[in-house]
C-alpha cells in the first residue's frame, strides 16, 4: 500500500510493506459453532448434546442452553473449522440446529 499525506509543507509517505502468510497459518483461523434455539428440543436434550459432543460440563452445557433459550442461539465452541465440522454434524443428527461461522 502506498499511501500519501501532502498539506502545504508536510508530507506523509508510508513505503509499500509486501507481508506474507503461510497458507498453515490460516487452519488455525478460529470459527464458532453456534447453536439456535427450537420449539422442540428439550432443555435435558440440549444439555445432554453438549456434555456428550462438545465436551462441556454440566454448568457450562446448561449456562450455554438459557443463552440458547433467552438469546435465540450461543457460541457452544470456538476452534479450526476441521474441528468443528464432527461436532456441528453430532449435534445437527441429534435434532438441533447448529451453524459454524
């Protein structure tokens, strides 16, 4: 980027930087898996699903299923998106909807 800055006598010159990423550096980019709520799954399953697929404990799995009750939907997970594609896919068979963002 070369990008210049020129009000009467001051001038502002940033030099073109050329950066480079490493295509492993982007596997490990961070996505959410994001759980919404339904009419038809029961607060006992949703926290079942949770405990069992993502790991959570007891408290964490029932904290995630009132912000799922009252919000509409929580980030359950955050991690690589080969990560998180086995879990949305347990969770999704299990009869709720979940995205990765």
């Amino acid at each position: 980027m070369n990008c210049e800055y020129n009000m009467s006598t001051k001038t502002l010159t940033n030099p073109s930087v050329d950066e480079e990423v490493a295509l492993d550096e982007l596997d490990f980019k961070e996505h959410e898996l994001v759980v919404f709520n339904d009419d038809y799954n029961t607060f006992d399953h949703v926290i079942d699903t949770l405990i069992k697929i993502c790991k959570h404990t007891p408290e964490q799995a029932e904290q995630c299923t009132w912000l799922i009750h009252y919000k509409g939907k929580c980030t359950v997970k955050f991690g690589t998106f080969d990560d998180l594609v086995p879990m949305r896919q347990g969770i999704c068979e299990r009869g709720i909807s979940a995205e990765i963002f």
